[in-house]
C-alpha cells in the first residue's frame, strides 16, 4: 500500500499555564489519512481535536511526535521551507470569517491564494475565482460583495471555496458546519461530499456531532482527553463499539443514554492509567496504573481498552 497522505506520530502537545500547571491537550495521538479518504474525528469538547487538527497543519509546535505529509517529515520544517506543502493542506473553520477577511470583497478574497502563490496571470486568476465561485453555488456576481452580505452557509461556501483555490490534497475541516442551520448544513456537508469526488480530496473531517461524521467519514478515530481511544471503519465501529466511551457517546447520539454520568476531567490532571477509569463502569484496578495500549482487533478497528481483545471479551 502506498503511504499515508497524512501521517500523524505520536503527536504529543503540552501547554503551559502557569507555574507548575501544564495542560495535557495530546498525549502520543497516532492516525494516517489517505489520499482520497475521509478520517473523521469524535470526541467530547476540548478532548483535543482542534489542537490535534493544528498541530497537523503546523500552526502549532508539538511537544514531541511527527507529521509526516506525503512522506516528508515537516514537523520541524522552517516556515519558509513549508511553502510547498502550504497549498496542499488547507483548512475550514466553524467560524469562516477566520479565513475571510472582512474588508476582502470575495473575489479578491478567493484570487488572493493565487496570487500569494503565483499561480496564473490576472484574467486568469479571475477566471478561476468565477468558476470556483459557480462550483460552489454561488452567483458571479458575488464576487464584487463582501462576506458580510452572505447568510452563514453562503459564507461557508465561499471559505470552502477560498481553500480549495489551489487545489489542495487534503482539506481540514474542524467543525466546518456547526454552526449552521440544520437545512443549511445538509447542503453544505452534500457540497463537501460532490467536492471531495470532484477534486479527490483527503479529508480529516473534525465534528462533535456523529450523525454527520457518519454521514461524511469512511474511517473514524474516537478521542477523550488527549488520547485516541478507538479508531475503525465507520461501518464496523457503528456496528460494534469496542470501547466503553465510544459506546457512551454513540448512546448519548441515539438518545438512547444520558451522555457520560459525569464531566470530563481536567486535562491540566488527567487521570493515571486508563483516562477514562474515572468514569468508566468496567474499570479494575489496573486501569487506574496502566495506560491502554491503542491495538489492532482485526479489520483496521483499533482499540484502547484493557477489557478489549486479546485480553478478555469485550466488556
Ligand atoms: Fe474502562 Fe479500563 Fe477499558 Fe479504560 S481500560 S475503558 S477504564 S475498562
């Protein structure tokens, strides 16, 4: 098989607060991407995604680990020698006025990746901004107004638009439809889906809701506090959750559960062992010292969990 588009090693990130105070946001995380793959991330709010989602696109520096792109190591590449990995790795905020510059009109916001990049002579640039803006839904003459004269979801077009300018390999989503209306959403999320065929993208698509990772995901890592916990097939991990909290959380989603009894703890203190012993109703004594090993049970779907096999049947 060929390697990953995304490689991801290990990736450990810890911030300090303050004197004596570190926060814990990930902690040896390992997942790949392939080309033409979706990976889709879960997890509660501030279990690390976004910092993991960063952190994959340089914009943060890991503590320790790897990011290896198309099969270089970038992780401690200067930034000047990033240039040519930049236009392949682009990234879709909740918030689009994070990649839009309010006082942009859109065409100029969508030509500007071009021009940075040197790519094409101005009609052509204008050319592209056009058709980019008519795959995206949107009328030519959009590209004389400003973001702030679009509805949400037409702001979020023209940020999918603005990313996908130079034509990336893998597109970043970190919760790119929350906040939109459900209606809206659903035409977004179809839009993301005709441009992922159209363009062959890789995907690492981050949300907090699994309806519509499973609408978008073909494989899904699941995280709690910093750690990936589970990561399979969207199919086989639907069908047969092996680790306690992914079962917690796909019960919480078909409102057949209460989410976990409790709140997550802090991730300036995570707990010893297994994160997640502290609400976990399976948990021993060894789960409060050893840490699960992340280990293949067969199909891709990987598991953390002492109770998971080899070990003993799933608890
Ligand atoms: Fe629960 Fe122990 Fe498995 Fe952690 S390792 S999920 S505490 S059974």
């Amino acid at each position: 098989m060929t390697h990953p588009l995304l490689d991801l090693r290990g990736i450990t990130q810890h911030f300090p607060t303050g004197p004596g105070q570190v926060v814990h946001a990930l902690d040896d995380v390992s997942l790949h991407v392939h080309r033409g793959e979706t990976l889709g991330l879960v997890g509660e709010s501030g279990c690390g995604k976004s910092t993991l989602a960063r952190a994959a696109m340089r914009l943060v520096p890991v503590t320790a680990g790897q990011i290896v792109f198309d099969g270089d190591d970038i992780t401690h590449r200067p930034r000047r020698a990033l240039a040519p990995v930049r236009p392949r790795m682009q990234m879709v905020f909740q918030d689009p006025y994070a990649s839009l510059n309010p006082r942009l009109s859109v065409g100029r916001a969508l030509e500007e990746p071009l021009r940075v990049h040197r790519r094409g002579g101005a009609s052509e640039r204008r050319a592209q901004v056009l058709a980019m803006l008519d795959r995206v839904g949107l009328r030519p003459d959009a590209a004389a107004r400003h973001p702030h004269e679009f509805s949400g979801g037409q702001r979020q077009r023209i940020a999918i638009g603005r990313a996908l300018m130079l034509s990336p390999d893998l597109l970043v989503c970190d919760e790119a439809v929350s906040a939109l209306d459900v209606s809206v959403r659903a035409q977004v999320l179809n839009l993301l889906l005709d441009l992922r065929a159209s363009f062959g993208l890789a995907m690492l698509f981050i949300s907090h809701d699994l309806a519509v990772v499973r609408h978008m995901a073909n494989r899904v890592a699941v995280m709690y506090l910093g750690r990936v916990v589970e990561v399979g097939p969207r199919e086989a991990l639907w069908r047969n959750p092996r680790h306690p909290y992914t079962r917690t959380l796909l019960a919480a989603a078909d409102g057949t559960a209460e989410s976990a009894a409790s709140d997550p703890p802090s991730a300036l203190a995570p707990p010893s062992g297994c994160r997640f012993h502290t609400r976990c109703p399976h948990a021993t004594e060894r789960c409060r010292t050893d840490v699960p090993v992340l280990h293949d049970t067969g199909g891709g779907h990987a598991v953390a969990c002492h109770l998971v096999p080899p070990t003993l049947t799933t608890p």
